[in-house]
C-alpha cells in the first residue's frame, strides 16, 4: 500500500509522465481497494466515476502485484489504447519490470495463406475488390505483426478481408504451409510469455465459449484478470455463448470449396454442383424472408410455409454438400478442412432447427443482401459463475456505469456475482460549476407522431447559445434521419452525421471544426472521448429503452415475468438509466470542461420511474429555463464568475 501512495501522490512517479499531476484520493483508494482483492486472491465489482483515472487505478497494482494479468476491454480501440498509450506511460517510471502483449481475434490478423489462394483464385474479383487485395499484398512484405489496423488504404470494415483472413471454421492450423511465419501464432505465443496480456471482450468471451467445449485455451491461465467497461461484458458473453449462422459463413464454405475443387478436385463435378446448388438455396432462403430488413423471432420461421420450406432446403443441401466433401476429403488438407467446417455448420443448423428446451432464444436477422439464424441463452449468469469458478483468478470489474441509483443488483446478478463486494468512487469533477442540467417545460410525449421535430424547436435555442459545439444523440437511425433533414437548413454550423463517414473520420472533424453539430445514435453513446471546448452541449432525445419487441429482449422479459418479477423495473429500467448514464458521460470529460446537458424526454418527471434516472446521474445544477442555458455559455465564454448562480430546481 506504501509503493501505492508514493506512487499517486503529488511528486511520485506518475507525476513525471503527466503532466499537470494531481493526486485524486479516489483513485488512490479504487488502486488499494484491487490491490486488496489481489492480494487476497478475492474478486471486486469497481465503479469510478469519469476522471478517476481508473485504468492506471488498476494497471498501477496490478503490475506491483506480479502476477500475470489479462487485461480486458470493451472494445479494440480502447485496447490499443491501452497498450500503446498507457502501459508505456506506466513502464516509464515503475520498478518493476515486466512484459506486455496485444492480443486480438483472429479476423484481426492477415492470413498470408489466404491471401494468395484470392490473390491466385480463378474466379476475379472487380476492381474495387482486386486494387484492395494489391494494396494487402503491398502491405503484407512490410508488416512485422499482421494486424490490420496498420494498413490505412484498407478499412477494417471491407469485406474484401474476409479474403485476407482467416476464420476458426477455415484455417488449416499446423496442416497450413504458412504456419511457421503465421501472423496469429505468432501473437498468440508473444502472449504466452507475457505478464500483462490485453484481449477485448469479445476475444475473452470467444476463449471462454471454446473452453466450454473443451476446446480452448486461446488466452494464458492468469492469476488475475480485469474486466474493464464492464457493463457491456453480460450482452457480448450472451451472443458468444450462443451459435450464429450467417448467410455469408455458408456462402464462404461455398466459394473455398470452389476454389480448392478447381485446384485439386475437377474430376468431381459433383461436388461443383453441390457448392453451386447451395449457393442458389441461400439466395432464395434470404428472399423468402421478403426486402425488408428486420429482427425476428423463430416463430414467425416456424409459422411462415415459404421460408420454414426454404430453410429445410438449405439444410439438405448442407447435407449433400457433406457427402461429396467426405469423399473429397483425403485428397488434401484444404478439402479436409471444408469437409470439417460444413460438418459444424451442418449440426449447429440442425441443433438451432429441433432445439425446443425453452433455454435458449432463437431469433432471425435480415440484411440487405444476407441474413443471420442465432440462438442466445437466456441465463448466462450461471454459466459465467462456473467459468469463474474453473477459472481460479481474483476478478475486478471497473466501469464508470455498473450501478442504478447506487444499487449494483442489475449488473452483478446478470453475471452471477451477487456475492462479489461492490465499492464505487464519485467523479472528482465539480459538477455543480461545470455543468448544467436542462430540462424545458412543455416538451411533447415521446409517443406523438412529431415528437423529433417538436423537440429540435426546443433544442435550436440551446445549439445557438452553445454555438455549434454539441452531440445530439437519438435512439433510433429514424429519428437521426428527420433530424439530420431539418438541421440541414436551420443552423449556421457544420452538422455532421453518423453514417456518412467512418466514426473515427467523423470524431476527428468534429474536433478539428471546433464548431460543430453531430447527430449520432447508440456507437457514440459511448468509449467516445472529446475534451475541451469543441464539445460544450450534449443533447439527448429520449431515454434509451430498448424496444420491447427486439426478440433477445422480448424473451428476457417473458422469462422474467414467469419467475414472478415485474421485468420493466427488473430489467428495461436498469438497463436504460445505464445507457443514459453513459450519454451523459461524454459531456464532462477534463477537470476544465464546461457544459451544458439537455434530456428532451418529459417522463424524466411525469413518471415515477424517472427519479431512477435522475438519482444516477452527475450532481449538475438544473433549470428549466433557456436563459440560464444562455447564461452558462454567456459567463464561460468570457472566463468570469457568475454573480447569480443558476437554481438547483427539485426534480423529485
């Protein structure tokens, strides 16, 4: 505890890499509280509040204590982050030496294997697709780790990647003639050997769901592993724990199929039709569903002749398709590994087809031009217990959103956890000088046909007063596209909205103009760090339930209902104040941030509920009136004290 508080104090060693220093008791007593469980080989439910400065909090004791360590975070960026940014801060200055690995999934590595067999394939590509798999090719003699976060000419999101790496189903293991100098294998073992090993989530859950098999082993055994961004781990361990089928993984056992039949396979034409037939039976599959695009639940297949009858076909083409490759199959490792892979498919379709247990959700999504079968657990929280249990490691699960009005029940009973402690620590910003809560009289109900537009007329006031500078979030893409088409022509300042470009792109001006308006839905509700005065105003539609009719959710609540519990306060409402929580977290980020909070939703007090909301976020000062909106930016644009404090009006 001693090294701790030498460490974070004023002149210790985190001072000489930050500069600006200041000591915050409540990161120091969050570092001694996982210190503890570390020592104590004990877990720890850990909430900070924006400007803890949690993740030297944990990274600080961890390292001191030794012992190997995985670092886990909701998403890549927030990984790099970390890997790039923090722990060579922290290496800089503590005595203790130790070694760091970046570990991601395995889509995120290039597969030179695969690479040349699309490089050297005899179907083409257009020209799009075929200047993109060159400018791989150029990247590829360069790279010393293979992540394709690298390569700038070549978005993460192309398709065309799925030609350049490889998936579980695909890869050839140590079968491949690549595997010595092999991208993947090569990280996987850099973190073997590593004391400090940081995964995302996704890549924990996905070694967790192979463990279960008996499969797995992806990740090192640790002695300690810390969850970080916590709160979306229950959602991201749920669809791992689950099987998804995609349109496209069928249609990608089709085209490799292909490739390797005309390598080593022509005298089997069979097989060619088999690849072809399936291909066909996708298509038709995906149009029995109609054009438009939606979630479901299983039933509405069950119910439906035309696609329940064009589903059983697919299923029997996957079947026939597993013939011919059995056959094919001792000629070469490639005509193995497909005939393993449509094995897989072919029992994951017919166990989502006949599985009636009632624990599982079985739902349906549709694309434009694909379409997704999944089957989700309906409990985790069990399952996630006994992994921890198998797992013998102290626990930390940080956040800066794990609780309801003080209460933690909903995130530590989702994940079984009930008898984890639970310690939170308050922001150290001085909310009450830095920020204003609005909340205008008069605002529509969210149930009226023109609730957007009405709300923008409220919300115009507070874009001129906070001059550009602002976030509005929505909670649907429908209301972002009315919004998007109004704002057009009533403001004066750069409006920039979210799919136009690529999130990082449209981050990047919005800090650049400095004057700017983006609308944006649920991906920038949170992990979206702007500090400063470029972002002074957050606005937020609605308070972000999610529709009760999505299936995952619909069924969530039925099972709630059967135990006897009232689902909408045992579930949607925790649920929403965390999301909300996380919108307001993006306005106040930096000790000298100065802002303004506007909730356009009048539930917030016409509805009992509302003070849930209300008891969980910031202790902003609140006002009803525009003029002490304009009054805030008035006094902070000049730099002076305010001689009439704005009134905390009771919202109870």
């Amino acid at each position: 505890m001693k090294e701790l508080e030498s460490f974070f104090s004023s002149d210790g060693s985190i001072s000489k890499v930050i500069s600006g220093y200041l000591p915050r008791s409540s990161q120091l007593e969050m570092a001694k509280a996982i210190a503890k469980a570390i020592e104590s080989k004990e877990n720890l439910i850990a909430e900070a509040g924006t400007g803890t400065g949690k993740t030297f909090a944990y990274l600080v004791p961890a390292i001191f204590s030794r012992k190997r360590t995985i670092i886990s975070t909701g998403t890549k960026n927030l990984q790099d982050q970390l890997f790039k940014k923090d722990l060579p801060l922290v290496r800089q200055v503590i005595n203790v030496p130790f070694k760091s690995a970046l570990l991601k999934g395995r889509a995120n590595y290039l597969c030179t294997y695969r690479l040349e067999n699309a490089l050297n394939s005899s179907f083409g590509f257009e020209k799009d697709d075929a200047t993109s798999l060159s400018h791989i090719k150029s990247w590829s003699k360069q790279t010393l780790v293979g992540d394709i976060s690298e390569i700038s000419d070549v978005e993460e999101g192309n398709p065309i990647w799925s030609q350049a790496t490889s998936t579980a189903d695909n890869c050839l293991g140590q079968d491949c003639v690549d595997y010595a100098d092999c991208f993947l294998v090569k990280a996987r073992k850099k973190a073997q050997e590593a004391d400090i090993i940081v995964v995302n989530h996704h890549l924990l859950c996905a070694d967790w769901s192979l463990r279960e098999t008996g499969f797995g082993e992806l990740l090192p055994d640790a002695e300690v592993v810390i969850i970080d961004e916590a709160h979306q781990l229950s959602d991201i361990a749920s669809n791992f724990l689950g099987v998804s089928l995609t349109a496209k993984q069928l249609n990608e056992l089709a085209s490799d199929t292909l490739i390797e039949y005309f390598k080593d396979a022509k005298d089997m034409p069979d097989l060619r039709t088999a690849c072809e037939d399936l291909q066909f039976e996708i298509k038709d599959l995906r149009l029995a569903f109609g054009m438009e695009i939606r979630r479901g639940d299983w039933k509405e297949i069950e119910n439906n002749p035309k696609i329940s009858s064009a589903l059983k076909l697919v299923h029997e083409q996957l079947k026939r398709l597993s013939e011919r490759l059995e056959l094919a199959s001792v000629r070469t490792k490639g005509l193995e590994s497909c005939f393993d892979r449509v094995e897989e498919l072919e029992t994951q379709l017919d166990g989502m087809i006949n599985n009636n247990s009632g624990k599982w959700i079985r739902w349906y999504e549709t694309y434009s031009k694909s379409l997704t079968l999944s089957q989700t657990p309906l409990d985790i929280a069990a399952e996630f217990k006994l992994f921890m249990q198998q797992h013998k490691a102290s626990w930390i699960f940080t956040s800066a959103t794990l609780s309801v009005a003080n209460n933690f029940n909903h995130f530590s009973e989702g994940l079984g956890l009930s008898e984890t402690p639970c310690n939170s620590w308050e922001s150290p910003f001085d909310f009450s000088s830095q920020s204003l809560f609005y909340h205008p009289k008069g605002l529509p109900k969210p149930t009226e046909s023109d609730f957007t537009e009405k709300i923008i007329e409220f919300a115009l006031p507070v874009l001129k007063a906070s001059k550009g500078r602002a976030f509005f979030l929505f909670t649907s893409h429908r209301a972002l596209k009315i919004a998007a088409e109004i704002l057009e022509d009533k403001i004066d300042y750069p409006l920039l909205v979210q799919g136009t470009r690529a999130k990082a792109v449209l981050l990047d001006q919005f800090k650049e103009k400095g004057n700017a308006i983006l609308l944006a839905t649920s991906s920038f509700w949170e992990g979206v760090d702007v500090r400063g005065d470029a972002l002074s105003c957050v606005i937020i539609d609605k308070l972000p339930f999610s529709s009760p009719g999505e299936p995952v959710l619909k069924a969530r609540l039925d099972a709630i209902q059967k135990q006897g519990k009232n689902p909408f306060f045992e579930h949607q409402l925790p649920s929403a104040v965390i999301a909300l929580r996380q919108g307001v977290g993006r306005l106040i980020r930096d000790v000298n941030d100065k802002g303004v909070l506007m909730v356009c939703d009048p539930r917030l007090l016409k509805r009992a509920y509302g003070q849930q909301f209300l008891d969980s976020i910031p202790p902003m000062k609140r006002s009803r009136d525009i003029k002490d909106v304009e009054e805030f930016f008035k006094l902070n644009e000049n730099g002076v004290s305010s001689k009439k404090d704005v009134e905390t009006e009771s919202q109870g």
